[in-house]
C-alpha cells in the first residue's frame, strides 16, 4: 500500500510541518532580506568561478541554482556525479530532465564556505 500511494504522491512534496514553518519563515522581513542579499552576492560569485571551470558553460540564472553544460568538461552528467559524491558533494544530473542530455547538470547557490568547497572538488576533478 505504501509502494501504491508513494507512486502517486508530487515529487519534492513538503509535508505539513515544512509548510507551518516555510509560512512563519516568510513573515521574517529581516531574515527574508538577509536571505536574499547573501544569495544575490553568492549567485554572482558562483557563476563567475563556474564560468572558469574548464569545459563548463552555465546558463545565466535568477533561482538559488544554476543549469550548467558540461559537454567539453570530459564528463557525463551521471560520470561527474559520482565524482563529486566522492567528495561529499551532491550535485543534480539533469539527464532525466526533458530536453536535457547527459551533459547537463544543476548546482545549488550555498555558502561562500560551501561553494568554494564546490568549486575546489570540481576543479580537482575536471583538472585531474
């Protein structure tokens, strides 16, 4: 029964809990402002290091992630998520995404302490 109804349940759904907090969460004007100054600032960092990686094109974002082409790195989606789990690091692989191929995938905009970690474990493998 459970297998019968987690089949028919939204992915990325958010339960109850989630949803009373996510609510209280918003009404926090300084926390929310906070929120997006660190991401604004930390989206422009991301994507000018990510534009450095060799064989990385992303695609300019506005969200707190970005989709990145992967073609030239040497890696598929798949081959360079693996990886990056080696380090720690879980990264989106995109290929199951409509219109998407193996060489596509989707990082997160974080802490400038974790995107530098990102970036360190990208470089170190893509270099490698």
């Amino acid at each position: 029964m459970i297998e019968v109804l987690s089949n028919g349940k939204m992915p990325w759904s958010v339960n109850c809990l989630g949803q009373v907090g996510a609510l209280t969460a918003l009404e926090d004007k300084e926390h929310l402002e906070k929120c997006h100054n660190l991401m604004k600032t930390e989206r422009g960092f991301l994507a000018n290091k990510l534009k450095q990686v060799r064989g990385f094109e992303p695609y300019p974002a506005d969200a707190n992630y970005f989709l990145v082409n992967i073609k030239d790195s040497g890696f598929t989606a798949s081959q360079l998520r693996e990886e990056m789990l080696k380090h720690g690091i879980l990264i989106r692989d995109c290929s199951s995404f409509r219109g998407l191929d193996n060489y596509h995938i989707r990082v997160a905009v974080r802490t400038r302490e974790e995107n530098k970690q990102l970036l360190g474990a990208l470089s170190e493998i893509i270099e490698k």
